[in-house]
C-alpha cells in the first residue's frame, strides 16, 4: 500500500515494527523479508521510529495484525498533538473484545480521531505491489473522506469504490479468512472442486448472516469486500489462511504451522472471534464452528466434514 500511495503522487513514511527491516529497506530499497523482489522508491521513507512515523502525516495507514492495533494505536495516541484520519487494512477481529478496527480507533482515538475508513477486497500484497490491475473498496461513514480516499489511491493499476458500509467491509475481510482456511484444508486433504465450491458458497451465506446481525449490508458480501476477497483467498496460492489450511489437511500441527509462518495468518484468531459473536448474536455459522474445533480442539478435519455433511436438511434460504 506504499507503493499504491506513492505511485499516486503522495508523500509516504513506511513505518517497520522490526528494525532490522527497516534497516534493510533503506539500504536495498527492497523488503528482504516480505518482498524482496520489489523495489521500494527513494519516496518512500522508511522509518522505525513510530513517533516519527506518528508525526509525518494526519493520515495514518494502518496495516497491523488485529492483536497489536490497539498497542500500536495508542502508542500513536501518545504521539499525536492534532486529530488524525485512520485507513485500517487490517483483516481480523480483536479476540479480547470481538471488536472490530474501526471500534478500537474510537475507543483509542476519542475525540483525536478525525474519521475513519477501512479499506478491503482481493488484494494479494505481491501482486498490487508489482501492479497487477486490482480494485478494492474503502469504506466510511463520512462519505467526504471516503471519496477524498479513493481519488489519492486510485491510478490505472488500482481502482478503489467508496462504500459507506464499515461494518460489512471489516466483517468480510475478518470472517473470508476462516472460510480460507477450511479451503485449504480440503485441498490438503486431496479432494476437489466441487467440494471447495460448496465450502465457499455456504461460507460467504455465513459470513452475510452474520455482517447483517451486526449491521453490515447484503450487497457489500456480494462485492468486492465479501465475494470477492473470499473466492481470492480462498482459491489463490498466495494466500497465508489457505496455506495453513493446506498443512493442516496434510497432518501437520497448528502450532508447527504458524511457527515456520514469518507472516501472520489472521485467520486462525479470527475464528475464535468468529465463534463467539455468532454465539453472542445466535447466528448458525456451522463451517465456523467446525474451524475452530480444528484450530483449537485437535478435532479431525475429515470428522469436521463429515459433521457438516450430515447436518440436518434444509432449504437453501431462510424464508
């Protein structure tokens, strides 16, 4: 998303959490660790100095794991002298609290949060980085900032729509990967498309049951932020859910998994999250429910699926 700025003609500082990375940008002008085979301009400032970062800019891009973005939120809180515009791509759920991003700016934020907005859809980060033509969607309830958003990051590469729907925007990108997961799962454990079609097709009526409980729209988990986002995620090789999801099919342990993983797989706490707000809500979200059996309870995957192939008969739609 530097990249995506930058290529728009804005001012950007790349904040790094780990020096070293920080360190190895300004000296390769790559990211050793994430993406080293694509170059980063001299317009992009790297910084790991988050106080410095804090005070670059009244807009703050913020694309950290959902278990640190309250941590690194407040610590940016303790920066700031004026109001401050947060752009959230994180994808995930706060396990603590269930919250969502755009709550945790406001509790964090208070009155120093000028507007907020979060962005999502399929966007794998080596093929926006490289300029694959992509389209996403920003999202908030001040229409103003969303519109003023998607005009600085759109160019002939990437194509963003304004939405006003925060809440199903944060869900899609939150529940998709729980759905990913349980995607790779079955290519892990060999069998095929019809299968993964019928997964994805009852995962997104899972994820839509819930984002409208909460208060998200039907028609943001048939876009880009919902469908979208779901079938990329859950079909590409490129994604880090699917690719747990495949390891785990295979046999291997959750915990050897992640522990080989230099990036973060949201999923796997997301559906910790997933689970305790359809329970909150009394929402069925049986895939879900299944996923989290075999993240956190060693259940068999092969048992999971046979469980939700047994499940009682029923029409499609709820009448």
């Amino acid at each position: 998303m530097a990249l995506v700025a930058q290529r728009c003609g804005n001012q950007v500082m790349l904040w790094a959490h780990d020096a070293r990375v920080a360190e190895a940008i300004n000296s390769s002008r790559t990211n050793p660790v994430y993406l080293p085979n694509i170059a980063l301009p001299d317009e992009v400032w790297v910084t790991n100095d988050l106080e410095e970062a804090a005070n670059f800019s009244d807009t703050h891009f913020m694309v950290v794991p959902s278990h640190h973005y309250r941590e690194v939120l407040t610590r940016i809180r303790g920066y700031r002298q004026a109001p401050v515009t947060v752009i959230s791509g994180t994808k995930g759920i706060e396990n603590e609290t269930q919250e969502r991003m755009s709550e945790i700016s406001h509790h964090v934020l208070g009155g120093f949060l000028k507007a907020f907005a979060v962005l999502s859809g399929p966007t794998f980060a080596l093929e926006t980085a490289r300029g694959d033509p992509t389209a996403a969607v920003i999202a908030s309830r001040d229409d103003e900032c969303a519109q003023t958003i998607q005009r600085a990051l759109s160019s002939s590469t990437f194509r963003l729509y304004h939405s006003s729907d925060v809440v199903g925007v944060e869900l899609a990108g939150s529940l998709k990967n729980v759905i990913a997961i349980a995607a790779g799962v079955l290519e892990g454990l060999g069998l095929g498309n019809n299968t993964t079609a019928a997964l994805i097709t009852r995962g997104l009526h899972e994820m839509t049951k819930l984002s409208i409980a909460l208060g998200g729209r039907l028609e943001t988990m048939a876009g880009l932020a919902g469908m979208g986002d779901l079938v990329l995620t859950c079909t590409g090789s490129l994604s880090r859910n699917r690719t747990v999801g495949v390891a785990l099919g295979k046999g291997r342990k959750l915990q050897d998994i992640l522990g080989d993983m230099r990036a973060v797989a949201e999923g796997v706490k997301t559906s910790r999250s997933a689970r305790q707000l359809s329970e909150r809500h009394g929402i069925e979200m049986p895939i879900a429910a299944e996923m989290y059996q075999v993240l956190y309870e060693n259940e068999s995957a092969r048992a999971a699926i046979q469980r939700l192939m047994s499940r009682s008969l029923k029409a499609e739609a709820a009448r």
